[in-house]
C-alpha cells in the first residue's frame, strides 16, 4: 500500500508525540545552532547598515590634515594661515580647524586636584566646526560671539565632568560658561573628548599659539582623491613630508570590513553547534529505533515494506529537525532585533541567511536520520517481535 505524503507526516509525527521531553531537548540542539547563525549574520548586518547610513548621512568626502613628524623625528605643526591655504583649492567646499591649547586643562570646579584631567583636550575651534565634520549640539548651542568666555564640550566630556549648559567649568585657571554639549561624532570622534573654545578666546585668554593641530576639509565627491593628494602641498608648501592626511570615513568603512571578518568566525562557531545539534538528533533517532524494535515487527509483520519504515524514521528525523530549526530561526531573529532596536541600529536579516537556516535544518535531519532509518528498516519481523 502506497503512503500518502500526509500519511508520512502523520506516522513520523506518533513518534515525536509519544516521546516530547526528549524531542525538546533534541531540537533544542539544532535551535541553539540555527539561531547562534542567524544572530550572528543578523547583528552583522544590521550594524554595517548603520555603518551605511551614517556615511550616508555623513558623507565619504571630508579629509582631515594634521602635522606630522620632522625629518629629524620631532613633533612638526601646521602654518598658522594653514586653514586659508586649503580653503584656495578649487574643489573645496568648507574648511575648519582645531587647535590645541596644551597649557589649558578643564576641571568641574577649581578644587579639583590638578592631576585629575580625565583626558580631557582643550581646543580651539573655528566657527564652522559643526557644519564641516556633520556635528550637531544635543544640548545648548554651539559657541558664538559674546565678551563672557564660553566653552562646549563633547559628549564623552560632558558626561566625565558631569555639567550641563548654564553652569561654569574651570579652564585654563578661568571660569567658562557651559553653552553646549555636542552629540558623539563618528567622523571626529576626538572632539567627543574635548573642551572647544572660540579661537579669538583661546588666543587672548589661554595665550594658544595659533597653530591648528586639524584641519578638516570637505570636497566635491568626484574631487576627493585629487584633493587628497593636493592637501599636504597645499597646507604646508615648504614641508609636505610633515603633514599627514587622511580620511575620516575610512575608519567607518574599515569596521564594516573588520565585522565582516569576525562574522565569519561566528558563523563557524554556530556551525559546529549546529552540528552538536545534528548528533543529537542522530542519538535520539538510534535509541528510538532500538525501543521501538516491537512495533517495527508489527507493521512489517502486518504488510509494511522496508521502504515505508525508511520513510517513517527519515520523515521523523526531518521533523525533529525542523522543528528545532524553526525555534531557532525565531530565535535568532529575536535575538536581532532586540540587539539592534538597543543600538538604535536598523534590523535587517538577510533573507538568504533565513533561507540557508532552514536548509541546513533539512541536510542535518536528513543526514542524522539516514542511519536509523537504514537500521530499522532492516529489522526483520520475527526478529523485532521476539526482542
């Protein structure tokens, strides 16, 4: 008598029925697998996609020129008409700068011992700082003119210095009113550590010599690389070898490809729990088979071909195997989603690592199920139904 592909599923089915405990712990193998992989390419995904869309939103054309060594391998700086020179070439659309003041150092109050810094910099910063590198102000407002010394700092200074906008810091041995916190910048995230004051401030008040220790500089899209190759000229004629330039993207883009690589090694990791997983499913199968010896005898004792007891167990094995897939595709999805939504990244699962799961489920079952379905199937009914 010929089975019905419901038939199948339905004489596959009594067996996992019969015994749930052990089905749950056997799928649980290939869930944890299933869902470490889809996690894995999940998370991954999802943060190059909000690596994307901040260089989307950034943009890939800002450069950044800084000093570099001297011939004879000592610290180097910038001309003090640096910034004027850089904002000549053609293919530039806005120019700012930083300078360091290194005699100035930034505390709470002017009780704080002199050695306690916190690693904060305090710099001085061109007005069109924020508009160059794509910072915004979470709080307050960026420094503008005024008699009264102002100060804003960065989102990792903030929050070590503990004062929002409105209350006073004490620089440089003066006090300076708080009018801003920036919010983090990925394409300078040095300014997340620093304390900015006007240049005109930093010059009359901390005695900043007028060097800029950065210059940043955005250019036309199609002009970046020329321009690249133009800034160390450009910004110091009589010595380029002292001049560094480089390109703040490249950072972002170089952590896409580092979580690319590491993604890898995870989702090798997640393949030998899946195979962890398919051992135990083939375990489960094998002793299923030796308890079940007595009703393996019957239904060959009462018609069943050999065929059909390869199919029942096969069929059983997918099914415990797809079943642990699917708790761990919902799993690994869940997984996502709650990492990503706490980063505040986009959530985004590939369809083929879905996809890939799944099939992997189905190989696993199958190849776990192979040997026990073989093996019983080869029982003869006599010999079943005597043991």
């Amino acid at each position: 008598m010929k089975l019905s592909f419901l038939d199948v599923v339905r004489v596959g089915g009594a067996g996992l029925r019969t015994r749930p405990l052990r089905v749950v712990l056997s799928a649980l193998g290939i869930a944890i697998g299933i869902a470490a992989m889809v996690a894995v390419v999940g998370i991954s995904t999802s943060s190059r996609a909000q690596v994307d869309r901040q260089l989307s939103a950034l943009g890939t054309n800002l450069l950044s020129v800084g000093p570099g060594k001297t011939f004879f391998g000592d610290a180097a700086h910038l001309p003090a008409d640096a910034s004027a020179m850089v904002a000549r070439v053609g293919p530039v659309t806005s120019v700012s700068s930083t300078g360091r003041v290194p005699s100035a150092r930034v505390y709470r109050t002017d009780r704080i011992p002199a050695t306690e810094t916190g690693g904060i910099a305090v710099l001085a910063a061109s007005p069109q700082l924020l508009s160059t590198v794509g910072a915004t102000v979470s709080a307050g407002a960026f420094l503008g003119v005024g008699t009264v010394p102002t100060v804003v700092l960065g989102s990792r200074a903030a929050a070590l210095l503990g004062v929002p906008p409105g209350l006073t810091v004490w620089l440089g041995g003066n006090w300076f009113t708080v009018v801003g916190v920036l919010a983090p910048v990925p394409l300078a995230p040095e300014l997340d550590s620093a304390a900015l004051i006007g240049w005109s401030t930093a010059t009359e008040v901390l005695g900043f010599d007028g060097y800029p220790t950065t210059i940043y500089a955005r250019a036309r899209p199609d002009a970046v690389t020329a321009v690249a190759g133009v800034l160390a000229a450009t910004a110091n004629p009589s010595a380029p070898n002292e001049v560094q330039v480089s390109r703040p993207s490249d950072a972002l883009a170089a952590r896409a490809a580092f979580d690319a690589a590491f993604t890898g090694l995870l989702l090798g990791l997640g393949a030998v729990a899946l195979l962890v997983g398919g051992v135990g499913v083939a375990n489960t199968m094998v002793i299923s088979v030796l308890e079940r010896r007595a009703e393996i005898g019957l239904r060959r004792a009462l018609g069943a071909r050999r065929a059909q007891i390869r199919l029942q167990f096969l069929t059983e094995s997918l099914l415990l195997s797809l079943l642990g897939g699917a708790g761990g595709l919902v799993l690994g999805f869940l997984i996502t989603f709650a990492y990503a939504v706490s980063q505040s990244w986009p959530v985004v699962v590939p369809l083929w690592v879905l996809g890939g799961g799944l099939l992997a489920t189905l190989l696993i079952g199958g190849l776990a199920g192979l040997y026990p379905a073989v093996r019983a199937a080869r029982l003869s009914p006599t010999v079943a139904l005597g043991s």
